[in-house]
C-alpha cells in the first residue's frame, strides 16, 4: 500500500509540475502517527497538483495538509525588491545549498512561501528558489511596481558615494537615475556616481541592438569569472551569460542550458558552422543531456563562459586544442533568436 501510495504521489508531481525549477512540488507521505494515521504535507504552485492530492488523499484515507502557494503568510506583502548587490537564489533554505541563480540589485521577486528568515522567491525568469529575507524589502504589489516603473537605469560597473560611505553594482543592476545625476537604490538611499556609470535602459538597449550578441557579451563580461549560478560580471555562467547578453536586446529568456535549448527556432549543424549567425545559441551535452551554452560569433569562434577557461572568453571551436575537441564532439543543437520576443517557459502546473 505504501509504495502505490509513493508511486500515486510521483506521478502527480511530475504531470503538474514537470520541472522543479519553475513550480513547487515540495509533498510527502508521513510516517503513522500512534494510532497509524497518515499524512501529506508539502506545498505545491500547482492547483492541478493540489486538486489531484485532495482525491488521493480521500481514496487512501489520508489527512491532507498541503498549502497551495503563494502561503497566506506572504499575500499581504507579495512583492520583493532586491536591496543587496546580489541576492544569491538558493535550492534550499539554507546558506550551504547548491546556488541556482542570483537576482540582482533592484530586481523584482514574486514571494511565496516565508520559513523563519527565509523565503521561496520566482524569479522573472520563471525560476523558483529561497534566498534570505536580509537580501530583499517587501511591500505590496502597488509598492513593487511602483519601484520597477522609477527604475529604468542600468548600472555599468557603477561604484556609488555617499558621505558616509561606498557601495558596488554589479553590472545590469536596477536603480533610479534621479535629474541631478544621482540615483536612488532599492533600499531607498540615495548616491552620487563615483565609478562606472548609469545608462537609461532606452541607451542599453539601443547599446545592445547595434552590436551583435557575442561582441556584446566580450565587451561587458570578457574575464569574467566562472561561476555556477552567476548572473553577473563578479562571477556567471554558460547560461547566465547567454540569458543576461539576449535580455539587453530585449529577450526574456529561460535560465539554465537545456531550457534554452527549446527556444528560438533550430538551426541545422554543420561541420564548419556553415550557416551559423552571430548570436546563434551552440548546445553541448554531457551524458545526453544539454549542459552548456556558448554564442556563434563567426569565423569559427565562439563566446561563452567555461569553467575549463576560467571564465568568459572567446575560443576557436574549430582549433586543435583538447577543449575545442571536446566541445565539437558535444555539439548537439545550434538554435537561432530574433529580439523583442520573450521565450520564457511555461512553469508546471496551474
């Protein structure tokens, strides 16, 4: 009975939500309680998922105790607002987990769930993930996009001062650029530009559009180094850097390498990348599955972020190098993006 239970429960996870990065999922089977009674506990975005727990908690027998998320205890303050540099979007709550990603200074966070300090977060990108409530202010959904319509400047490197100290941006951080020249962080404080500089997001687009997708990439992240989970230039990843490079050009797209690798249209491979375009999106995989990115900038080059280099650079996809090999013998997929469109999965479930 147990094991149709666990196996009951496993099929509904992964009909409502297939893929953990962007819904939850997050349900158990207790063990009896003195009197033999069990539970499900858990959590779940999916209202699918949970509507299928409630039948087969009442066809076991079962107590039901899932909440469906957003959890009441964040819908009165909903939205979030990065206020640190980088808020680090962890697998777990707990400072030690594997990072999935990271959100930026200023950027939106949508709440759903609060364990002490902690709190679950979707990301823009569709991605669910916990970070520390230290990392974020909250507020209600008026108060959040309040902030994302004042904030349309990017930081380029910025360094910001005030008289009692300094602060550093990552590169794409969110703030207000104020008709003095100062700007205003999320945190509500406001700062002169000592380094770097602050761009409208009108001229970082306008930046982006004019050069293509690799050279972009090269100008603002080359040295850059690796980091799983990076999204900025402290520290990105294969697909970080390939996400970051296409939302400059107005591109929303997915976070991880195989997700990418659905999106655009396909683009046949050749052993000379004959017909590649520059910006072009090269798949590799590793034991069958898609596990890195890296751009088509012409003339046999390619512009990514390896661990093998260290970081972000340029390589000869075609060279005699070790690397360039085994890049070419992992190549399964050359996928092709236009600008202005979003190819942001779905998450699982409704």
């Amino acid at each position: 009975m147990t094991d149709h239970l666990e196996r009951a429960l496993s099929d509904v996870g992964r009909r409502w939500v297939p893929d953990r990065r962007l819904g939850v999922f997050d349900v158990s089977l207790t063990a009896p309680d003195p009197a033999g009674a069990r539970r499900l506990v858990g959590a779940t975005t999916s209202r699918d998922a949970r509507a299928a727990l409630v039948r087969l908690a009442a066809e076991a027998g079962l107590d039901l105790a899932v909440a469906t998320l957003p959890d009441a205890a964040v819908r009165d303050e909903p939205g979030a607002v990065v206020t640190a540099a980088l808020a680090p979007l962890l697998a777990t709550p707990d400072i030690r987990a594997a990072r999935a990603s990271e959100a930026l200074q200023g950027e939106p966070l949508d709440l759903l769930e609060r364990r002490g300090e902690w709190v679950r977060v979707r990301a823009a990108d569709g991605l669910h993930a916990w970070t520390h409530g230290g990392y974020l202010a909250t507020g209600p959904l008026e108060w959040q996009e309040d902030w994302i319509g004042r904030a349309s400047a990017r930081a380029t490197g910025g360094e910001l001062r005030r008289h009692d100290g300094r602060s550093r941006l990552p590169l794409g951080a969110r703030v207000v650029l104020r008709p003095d020249g100062r700007v205003e962080t999320a945190d509500g404080e406001v700062w002169s530009v000592a380094g770097g500089s602050v761009r409208r997001d009108a001229e970082w687009r306008a930046e982006a559009a004019f050069l293509a997708a690799p050279e972009w990439a090269l100008r603002w992240y080359a040295g850059a180094p690796y980091v799983l989970g990076g999204r900025s230039d402290w520290g990105v990843d294969c697909s970080g850097l390939v996400q970051a490079t296409y939302a400059a050009r107005g591109v929303a797209l997915p976070r991880d390498s195989d997700q990418q690798a659905s999106v655009g249209t396909e683009v046949r491979t050749t052993d000379d990348g004959a017909g590649y375009e520059a910006g072009d999106l090269l798949l590799f995989a590793e034991a069958g599955r898609v596990s890195h990115v890296a751009l088509w900038a012409g003339a046999g080059r390619v512009v990514h972020a390896a661990l093998g280099r260290g970081g972000v650079g340029s390589d000869d996809l075609f060279g005699d190098s070790a690397r360039a090999r085994r890049l070419r013998a992992a190549l399964v997929g050359v996928r092709r993006l236009r600008g202005g469109t979003s190819a942001l999965p779905r998450a699982g479930g409704r």
